[in-house]
C-alpha cells in the first residue's frame, strides 16, 4: 500500500466501531504539488482515510473471512476544513447497516472541534474469484499479516 493513511488504530469494537490516528507530515511527496505554497492534504486522501479505517473494521469483524473489501460506492462526501502538515486527523468508521455482504459505514475525520471530512461509505465482502483453490486463502493471510504488521499491539488485541 503506497500510501497508508492510517498511522495508528487506537480502538476497535469488531462490528461496531474503529477509531483512528493519521498525522500529516511536510515530506510526503504529493504535497510538494497540492500545494507548494499551501500545502495541504487532497480531500481524495482525507477521504482514503476513511476508507482504510472502513475496511480494516469490516475485515477484523469478520476475522479475515473474505480476502477482498471492495469500495462500491462514497455518499454524502463533506468537507469541512484543510490538513496542513503536522496535524492529525482523528478517524472515527462506524458500522451503520449490514445487508448480506454489503456493509455501510459511517466515517468522519477531525483535527481539534472541526470536522475535516465525513461520508458514508458503501463496502462489499467477497472472494478474488480465481481459479487457483488457495487465492482466497492466500489474499486473506496477506491482509491478516499486513494489518498486524501495521498496527502490532492494538492488532494482537483484536
């Protein structure tokens, strides 16, 4: 994952609730185009945020059970305020609705008292659909060892 936007995984209630930490920092390479003389964190990020926390709550609810999370779709996208470096977002995804493999989450992003980004994002659990037997299991055991390596101590709990 090139850019991870998580840096830490505060809290997790498995079918209910991820809580999140992500601090800007002044080197990462996009910033230097958005923008050199402002630079800030693109919403598109901010909202990759939300995504990330969206997904690693949905894949230890089901303890890994299906190998893919997919985005099906973003509504009610708002912006409220810019990320500039050296602050953090404090990332909020909460479990809204679950309707067979279809799950939608409530997901916010602050810095202090003012809401930077919110949506509700619409994920669907599946299989890789390929044709080898192991994929499945395969991908499932990557995503497991790569959420613990991300985010060790609160991924042991879990």
């Amino acid at each position: 994952m090139k850019y991870r936007q998580l840096d830490q995984i505060t809290s997790i209630e498995p079918g209910k609730k991820l809580t999140a930490t992500r601090t800007l920092r002044a080197e990462e390479d996009y910033l230097s185009d958005h923008f050199p003389r402002f630079p800030v964190m693109p919403g598109v990020m901010m909202l990759e945020a939300l995504h990330q926390a969206a997904v690693w709550l949905i894949r230890v609810s089901d303890n890994f059970s299906f190998p893919l999370v997919l985005l099906r779709e973003v509504r009610s996208v708002k912006f409220g305020d810019f990320l500039t470096p050296g602050e953090t977002l404090h990332i909020t995804a909460e479990t809204f609705k679950e309707d067979g493999n279809f799950t939608t989450i409530k997901a916010s992003a602050w810095k202090g008292d003012r809401v930077t980004v919110s949506a509700r994002l619409v994920l669907e659990r599946c299989f890789t659909g390929d044709s080898q037997p192991d994929a499945d299991d395969e991908v499932r055991q990557l995503a497991e060892n790569q959420f613990r390596e991300l985010f060790g101590e609160i991924a042991a709990r879990s």
